[in-house]
C-alpha cells in the first residue's frame, strides 16, 4: 500500500506542480493584456490630444490667413482711392 500512496502522492505534487505553473503563466498573460491596454489608451489620448492640436493651428492658420487677406483689399483699396494717408498707419510705409 506505501508504494500506491508514493505514487498517488507524486501524482499530485506533479498535478499541483502543473496547475502552479498554468496559474503563474495566466497570471503573466493578464498582467501583459492589461499593461497592453494602458498603453493603448495612452496612445489614444495622445492621438487625441494630437488631433485637437492639430484642429486649432488650422484653426488659427484659418483666421491669420483671413485677417491678412483682409488687410490687403484695405491696403488695394486705399492704394486704388488715391488717399495718401493710409500709410500713417504705420504698418505700411511709404519708402
């Protein structure tokens, strides 16, 4: 019977063994799926945050480009009337 026993208790510590080993390896896995999903959402807040960044330069762009235009049809437009006094302004000069 002590040899049965020997077998059956060896039997076990190999399954304990086992099932220590799978516990450790899912335990790996799940700690690398949650580490891989922390930087996915750090990813995709930067992207975000890239994103709205991006949408107000254009934005900026957008309206610099318009103030500009703006300014040049007054200049035209004060060049074309033949007034002079347009360049004391000081942003134009008359050299």
């Amino acid at each position: 019977m002590s040899r049965l026993r020997q077998i059956v208790v060896a039997a076990l510590g190999l399954l304990a063994t086992a099932l220590s080993i799978a516990l450790a390896v899912v335990a790996r896995q799940r700690d690398n799926a949650r580490q891989r999903a922390d930087d996915e959402g750090r990813r995709a807040d930067t992207a975000e945050e890239r994103i709205e960044q991006r949408h107000k330069a254009d934005t900026a762009s957008a309206k610099g480009k318009e103030e500009g235009e703006r300014d040049v049809e007054k200049a035209r437009a004060d060049a074309r009337s033949g007034r002079r006094d347009h360049f004391a302004d000081g942003w134009m000069r008359d050299d």
